[in-house]
C-alpha cells in the first residue's frame, strides 16, 4: 500500500519496506519506533483516501535505524578586487528510517 506522509517538513511518498534519510528526529535512538500520523493521502487507484488536510486514523509505523551525518557541503563567498574570501562548511543532521507498515 502507498501512502505520502508529512514528517520533519517534507512530504514523502512512502511503500512499506522503504528506507528513507530525513532530517533528525531529536532525543530518538536506533531501533526506537515511530508512529507518523500526519498521512496525506493512502492507498492506490480508486481506493485512495484524501485526507482534509490528514486522513483521520492513517498510521504510517518506522523504525529508525541510524543516527548520521549527511555529505558536507562547502559554501564559498568572495569578493572580486577588495581580497574577501570565505569558505564555510555544513554537514546536515539526518535519520535513517525504515518503513515497516501502512495502515488505516
């Protein structure tokens, strides 16, 4: 079943057994259980559910496995002829999470 869930900002199209990054959930640990209850939208076809603005009893349920760090990015300024240049870094917080079931 296919639902698409709002979590941490960011909507996302979810099927049960996928494994998403998302930005980190504060104060979880690996293993811990999470209930999304804001779901969209569930289901596929004509037997999809519309939810105004969540569908009222749709649970989404993952686990998370990991607490990491993305991929840093670089960021550099400069400024021609006045001899300014900046160069700063910046590594995002992120939550592996695992999709374990899509219900209603």
């Amino acid at each position: 079943m296919k639902a698409i869930i709002e979590t941490q900002g960011q909507q996302l199209i979810v099927r049960e057994g996928d494994i998403l990054f998302v930005n980190r959930y504060v104060g979880s640990k690996a293993g811990d259980v999470i209930n999304l209850k804001k779901v969209l939208l569930i289901g596929e076809g004509a037997e999809a559910k519309i939810g105004a603005p969540y569908v009222d009893g749709a649970v989404v349920k993952a686990t998370l496995l990991e607490n990491k760090r993305g991929k840093k990015v670089y960021v550099f300024k400069k400024k021609r002829c006045k001899g300014y240049e900046c160069r700063r870094g910046h590594r995002q917080e992120l939550s592996v999470i695992k999709i374990e079931s899509v219900s209603i």
